[in-house]
C-alpha cells in the first residue's frame, strides 16, 4: 500500500472534546471518523488492525471447536419476548416497526438468536457439548458514548455460545474458553490482560468473569489481593472489614441539633466513622416501595451487589414522603416504624457502641449492637469494599484498588434462555432437560483502542507486530532522487513478494512530515532508504518503539528485514 494513496488525513493538532490518548492518537493519525456519537467509520488502517484481531480470536475459537455462524442484525422482537428481556432491557436497546407492522429490534447481543437457532427438536443427549460463536454489528443506544472506540453505540464483537447437558460439562468448557481468551490476548499483544470475577448484570448466570486491561483511564474499578492473587470487578467484590470492640454502653438518646450527615455527627459526638451505623434510602424502579439499608458508616453501598440481592431495579430515594414513617437524616434500626424494606449490611455484625439515628428529629443514639438492642435475622453484603479491606481469600488486609478498561466476558449462563425459550435435550432416560450454556465476548474495536492506550508514546500508537496495519513502514526520503526511488521501489517490490507487509511512502514531502505519519501509523519496523544511507550502501531498520536501530546491506536488506519481522511474530505468538 502506497501511503500517498490512502483515504484518511494524519494531523498534529489535538482534535476537541478528546480526553484519553487513543482517541486522540487515532483520529489524529486517520483511523477513524466520528459520524454521531459513539459511531465511528474506520480507514484502511484501522480495519486491518481489527482483522487481525479478529482472526486471532477465530483460530483460538476454531481450537476449541467452535463453529462459527453468522446471526442477524435485525431481529423479531418476538424472540425477545420469549426470553422475557424485551421489558426488561430498557432505552439501550433500539426498537422499531417494519412496513408490516411487526416489532423489530435491533441486536445488542444475540442469546436469543443462538437459542433459536439451535431449538427445534429435542437432540439427544450425544449431540452435546458444542459452541458456535460469530462476528456481528451490535447497536447498543449507549447514554454514555465516550472514549472513540472504548466505549460506543455500534461496535462489532465476536460472541459465541456453548450448549451442554451438565453443569460440569459446561464448567469443563468454561475453562477452556477462559484459558483460550488468555492466549488471545497475549498474542494481541496485550499478555498483562487479567480475569477477574464479575457481576452477570443483564446477560444473568451464576458464575462470570471479565478480562481487564489494567490503565488509569479505564471505567471499571478492579479489585486485588497482591498476596493471594484475587481478582474481582468492584460490582462482585466481597467487602470484608473487621469491626473493634470499643466496650458495650447502654443505648442513649443525645440531641444533635443539624447534624444529619455522617461526617458532621462524627464530629459533634467526637466519634470515628466507623464505628456508626447510617441508613441509606433506595426505592425499587417499578413499585417506588422504600428498601433501607444499615450499614457502616465509613462505607458506601455497592448498588450492583444491592440490586441482585434485591432481585429488581434501584435507585437512590432522593425525595421520602412523610407517610413512609421515614425520618430523613436521623434513621435508626431501633424503634424504626417506617413503610419499608429493611437490610442489615455485614459491615455491622459483631460492632458495638455505635451511634445510630433515634428516628426523632434532632436526635441520635450512642451505644448500639446489633443483636443485643433489636434482633437482625440475617445480614447481608452490600457494601462496596476500599483498599486496605480484608481480602476475603486470604484475610489479610491487602486489598488493592486499581482501575481497568473490560476487553472480554465470559459468563455461565445455565439455563437462563433455555428454559424460558424451550431448548432441550432428551436424555438417556428418556426424559427432557433444559439445556445449560456458557456465553463468550470480545469486543473487536474496543480492544484495538485498548491495545492503543497502553502501547503508544507520545508520537503515536506502537502496535503489536501480530495486529499492526502493516509489519513495516518503508520511508524514501528525497524520492526526487532517481537513486533514492529505484532502491526504494525495488525494496517494496522484493518484501511483498516475500510475503512481508508494506506501507510505502514515497511522497515528496519533508522528513518531519513523513516521520510524523510514521508515528501516527505505529508500524513496528521502519526502514528508511535516502542519499545518506545509499552513500553508506544501505537502509536503515529501527524499531518503533526505540529498541533497536541498524544498518543492513542494500543487496541483503530483504532478507534481514524478513528476518526481524519473523523474529518479532515469534516472540509474540511463542506463548504456552
């Protein structure tokens, strides 16, 4: 490819309304362009980039028996309602009528595809275990498109789908997947990729996990133990937090006059956070009844872990009504007559001496425990863990917080869509079962940006050898130069019959504006061929990312350049 003859303009300037370097680097150096937000049209180089990726992932799926099929775009809104999702899935998903009248959606993932394609008749028991997976357009009407291709409204993703007639069977399968996701990565050039436990959310499923790309500018909060190895998102992470006795005292009411806050009754009573109990006011999306929720004061409620273990839709209870019984501000557990759900976080269990409100109007109460001064049935976790909390595999208090952009999902959906869509399988007995399934995604654009946002300078992006547009960036400079053009020219001819990956600029431009577009396009081996070098009698090979720079002879130039590309796909791709 002759880089004087490629569709997308590279530029210096930082475009606006940009915040994160991929976005940047990749519109600057014409790899993109927005058409609304969260849709972008990607150039030549981009869509190699994503190619690549994608037939990455294609050989890891195909070693896993997968059989790859190709799902719809539009579907009947009709298999959404089987699933029971349809109601369920709010705005994000988009919803129109054909000519004929019928409900439409737009696919933003295809579970229910999958289930429709394989249901029918009931297969018998040794037609299972098998996996199909695709390449397809999703459209997600994403409130929050930010980031260029981190996070979009039309994307492309490989999603593939398992079927298995045990639990065991599908976790056995699961594990390959998961080891399969790892070699993925690591051949896109990106090994520090990490698996972490997740929430489910809308996919449904016991057992999840996300593979994150450790970056600052990621949106996911990813939980460690550097001691143990434990991963979790912040939506799934147990919090676990060891609550010091300080010495029973009996339950006082005392007057705090305008003090509703936790910070501001600390520090009129002279009390640390932590040992105060706070109630936290939700109400359910579709009834609008209260849910209260005690916990530790220094805490904060994780709202995911709070929505599954509610099993509805939340939200934060911004206006209470005086009928609810509800006393903003001065809420307690003790003598608490209020139209409500009542939960007890684990942050609690086992404290003493807590002050709590008095569900009066300027007034509180020292010296709770729980048990002791109103009987709790049960506790539950809820609460959002910090760094420096108990890791809760290892019980040292580890726990790290770092954040984290999700390249992939995994999930064990068990018979969420079969059983309300009718997939079965006849078993040796005789009789009928639901099918169990396993889910698996990677999103192609989000993981080339992601790969960008770790691997650049401040030039440019320095792709993987395994993905890159092109494996080298041959510059001629001075091409004017019949001597310059004819070495140039022959060069470019000989590598590509060689098989190796060209981009060619042979522009009369200066040697700023070339070495800028070189580093914009991130191609992992540059050669440069000008008067200097031929007076040495030969080009010069460098690496983008600065590791090494020489001089190979004219005539063996082809050779050595082969050679460096081969070692680099190597050292990439030699992975167990």
């Amino acid at each position: 490819m002759k880089i004087a003859n490629m569709v997308g303009d590279r530029f210096r300037e930082t475009p606006a309304d940009c915040q994160i370097a991929s976005q940047i680097l990749m519109i600057r150096g014409g790899y993109m362009k927005q058409v609304a937000n969260g849709i972008y049209t990607l150039t030549m180089p981009a869509r190699r980039i994503v190619r690549k990726i994608e037939q990455i992932i294609r050989e890891e799926m195909d070693a896993i028996d997968g059989q790859e099929v190709l799902f719809p775009v539009v579907m009947s809104a009709d298999i959404w309602h089987e699933s029971g999702r349809y109601e369920k899935i709010g705005s994000e998903m988009a919803r129109f009528k054909d000519r004929g009248g019928n409900d439409m959606v737009l696919g933003m993932t295809h579970e229910e595809a999958s289930v429709h394609l394989v249901r029918g008749t009931a297969k018998p028991e040794s037609a299972y275990p098998f996996m199909i997976y695709q390449f397809q357009t999703k459209f997600r009407d994403e409130p929050r498109a930010r980031g260029g291709l981190i996070r979009v409204r039309e994307f492309t993703m490989k999603d593939g789908y398992s079927f298995h007639t045990s639990q065991e069977d599908l976790e056995k399968y699961y594990d390959r997947a998961y080891r399969a996701y790892e070699r993925i990565y690591a051949r896109c050039g990106v090994p520090e990729v990490i698996a972490v436990k997740s929430d489910s959310g809308m996919m449904g499923g016991s057992i999840s996990h996300e593979f994150m790309l450790l970056t600052d500018i990621g949106e996911d909060t990813i939980v460690t133990c550097p001691e143990c190895g434990y991963r979790s998102n912040m939506e799934a992470a147990d919090c676990v937090v060891e609550n010091e006795s300080i010495g029973e005292q009996p339950l006082t009411k005392v007057a705090t006059p305008e003090q509703k806050t936790i910070e501001e009754v600390s520090a009129f009573l002279g009390v640390k956070p932590e040992n105060t109990c706070k109630a936290v006011v939700y109400q359910e999306n579709l009834t609008d009844k209260y849910i209260i929720v005690f916990i530790r004061g220094d805490l904060e409620v994780n709202e995911t872990k709070l929505r599954n273990f509610v099993g509805c839709e939340i939200h934060p209870a911004t206006e209470i009504t005086a009928e609810s019984g509800i006393v903003k501000g001065f809420i307690g557990p003790v003598n608490l007559n209020a139209k409500a759900r009542v939960l007890f976080d684990k942050s609690i269990e086992g404290a003493d001496n807590m002050v709590i409100g008095a569900n009066e109007e300027g007034y509180h109460c020292k010296g709770f425990k729980p048990g002791r001064d109103i009987k709790v049935d049960s506790y539950c976790d809820v609460a959002k863990t910090y760094a420096g909390a108990i890791c809760p595999c290892c019980g040292k208090k580890t726990i790290n917080i770092s954040r984290g952009i999700e390249v992939g999902n995994i999930f064990q959906l068990g018979t969420k869509y079969s059983h309300s869509m009718g997939l079965q399988f006849q078993s040796r007995d005789g009789s009928l079962k639901d099918v169990i399934m396993g889910c698996y995604g990677i999103g192609l654009g989000r993981l080339c940006a992601s790969v960008c946002e770790v691997r650049h300078d401040d030039y440019g992006p320095i792709w993987p050898i395994t993905i890159a547009p092109w494996q080298v960036h041959l510059c001629a400079m001075r091409p004017d130069k019949p001597e310059v053009k004819e070495a140039a020219d022959k060069l470019y001819e000989t590598l590509q019959k060689m098989g190796v990956e060209v981009l060619y600029d042979d522009r009369a431009v200066s040697a700023g504006v070339m070495f800028s577009d070189a580093d914009l396009l991130g191609v992992p081996v540059r050669v440069v061929v000008s008067p200097k070098t031929l007076g040495r009698g030969a080009v010069e090979v460098s690496a983008r990312d600065k590791s090494f720079r020489e001089d190979a002879a004219l005539e063996a130039a082809p050779e050595r350049i082969a050679a460096i590309v081969k070692e680099m796909l190597d050292k990439v791709n030699n992975i167990d």
